[in-house]
C-alpha cells in the first residue's frame, strides 16, 4: 500500500497527519518559494510525503527585511505568505504535505497567535485550517506553565484540526537565541517521565550532520520529523557557488547566461533537490522537514 492509498496530495490536516505520521516519518526546512519548490520537486520524483516548515526569523525573511517586525508582524505576513504559496503549488507536485511552522519561545508568542488567527479565518471559510501544525517550544520556561500554555493553546487549536509539537525538556543546542549549547547532555529533551499517553511521534531536531547509522536508529526508535535545515541549506547554496564558479564571465554583464533565461536561478534549486532525495532515502521514505524560511 502506497501513501497515496492512505492520504490525499496536497496539504494536509487534522487526522490525515495523523495517518501520515503512522506510515512514514520525515522533517526539513525552506527558505523561500524558490526552494520549497525544491523540495516539492524532490518529493514528486521519489514519490514521498513531506513536510515544510516555517521559521520566525525565516518569516520575516520571506515577507522582506524592509518591514518592520517590532510587535511580529513581519514574521505573521511572512509564514502566512508562504503558506498560501505552499497551498497554491502543493496539489499540482501530487505529493501529501505537512505544512508546519517551527520553534516558537514565550517572547514569540505574538507571532504564533498571528499564524493561529490566519487558521482561523481560513477555516472560516474552507473548513480545514491553514497549516497544518505548529510547535511551542517553551522549554525556557519552569515545566508546569510550559505544559499549562501549550494545553491553553492546544484547546484553541483541537477543533481547528491543527496539531500541536511541543518541546518538553531542555532544546539541545542553540535555537531562535535561546541557547543551551552548555547544557549537560544527560538532561537534555524530553525525559520519559514526561510522557503522558500514547501514540507518541518523536521528532530529531537538528539532524543535520547525523550519519546514516544514527538516522536509521532515530527512526527505528519512534522518529516521525526529521528537521535537515543546514544540509539543505548548503546543498542549495552548493549549486549557485558552482555555477558562478564555471561560469562567471557569463556573469559579468547584465545580459546573463546564453545557454537560457532560467539556468542561473534553477541551479540552486537541482542541488537542493538532489539533497532532499538522499535525505529521503537516508530516512526510509519517512516525512522529511524543510524549513521553508528559516534563518
């Protein structure tokens, strides 16, 4: 039985996540159109589901760095944007999509109940909801209130169709300024004394750079979300460098690359591409998760 049997293409929500998680498990990050489209290509041509998700600093990059972002607003037009474009393309690539945003502190709060407003008013209208998930990660904060706001949150979110990540425990490294790269390994993420019931969907933050070996372990021990921003990032960054490289006395002049109009913008787009299908294969065709702005 193939995904296609279990879930529809296109963005998905409510229980066709859950269905989706059930059969595979995988996670990455994009930073604009250009490279969610990338990652949708890669996606159609090994034919697996995947995930695509938004950052806050990644959004406000995506609606401009000229816009002021003081109260948010900056990173609410852009994920909203992105998650439009997202839904506009996804169905035409025939590939399942998560369509998901990531880490959200206490101090970002704004931002997610911006995205959650955007929910809403799509539901209003199309009876599912925008995105498909979004994460709260307050894990600065004493446990008890961090699992309090999340249940707060989650009571919003339930009738909506929307699925709610929530980190519980310590954040291994550094992520959107909070940083406990000194933290003792020992006590890092979630700890088995704080899971409450089950199915219980794992994900591996910062995955990039993980061999082989240590992907197949994740995933065999209950991984369904797989985040490989950097990796992917540089992939992306790999094809321009090149081409630029062979060719930058084609570059030298505004009249651009003889060889098409297009060849310029598409090679960083091939690499990614390329980069996203191991990435698949690495994972056994779970759900990869590609930031789609993510600074």
């Amino acid at each position: 039985m193939g995904v296609l049997d279990i879930v529809p293409v296109g963005v998905l929500t409510g229980d066709n996540v859950r269905k989706l998680f059930d059969y595979a498990k995988e996670n990455k990050n994009v930073t604009s159109s250009s490279t969610a489209n990338a990652v949708l290509e890669a996606a159609r041509d090994i034919k697996s589901p995947i995930i695509l998700q938004v950052s806050q600093g990644g959004s406000a990059y995506y609606a401009g760095k000229g816009l002021a972002n003081d109260k948010q607003q900056a990173s609410i037009l852009g994920a909203v944007a992105a998650a439009h474009h997202i839904r506009t393309v996804a169905k035409a690539y025939g590939v399942p999509v998560v369509l998901h945003s990531d880490h959200c502190a206490h101090k970002l709060l704004p931002w997610f109940d911006g995205m959650l407003a955007a929910d809403e008013a799509y539901f209003k209208e199309h009876q599912e909801p925008l995105f498909s998930s979004h994460m709260l990660d307050l894990s600065e904060e004493l446990k008890e209130e961090n699992i309090a706001t999340c249940v707060k949150y989650f009571k919003r979110m339930a009738p909506l169709g929307i699925w709610l990540e929530m980190e519980i425990g310590i954040t291994g490294g550094e992520e959107d300024g909070v940083d406990n790269t000194g933290v003792d390994n020992a006590s890092l993420y979630t700890q088995p004394e704080d899971i409450y019931d089950k199915p219980l969907y794992l994900v591996f933050h910062g995955g990039s750079g993980s061999t082989k070996e240590e992907i197949r372990t994740a995933v065999e021990n209950g991984v369904v979300k797989m985040n490989v921003d950097t990796d992917t990032q540089f992939a992306y960054l790999a094809g321009i460098r090149d081409f630029i490289s062979k060719k930058k006395d084609y570059l030298l002049t505004q009249v651009g690359n003889p060889e098409g109009a297009d060849k310029p913008n598409k090679k960083g787009e091939k690499t990614l591409s390329a980069r996203v299908k191991e990435a698949c294969s690495d994972l056994g065709n779970v759900i990869i998760d590609l930031n789609i702005i993510r600074l």
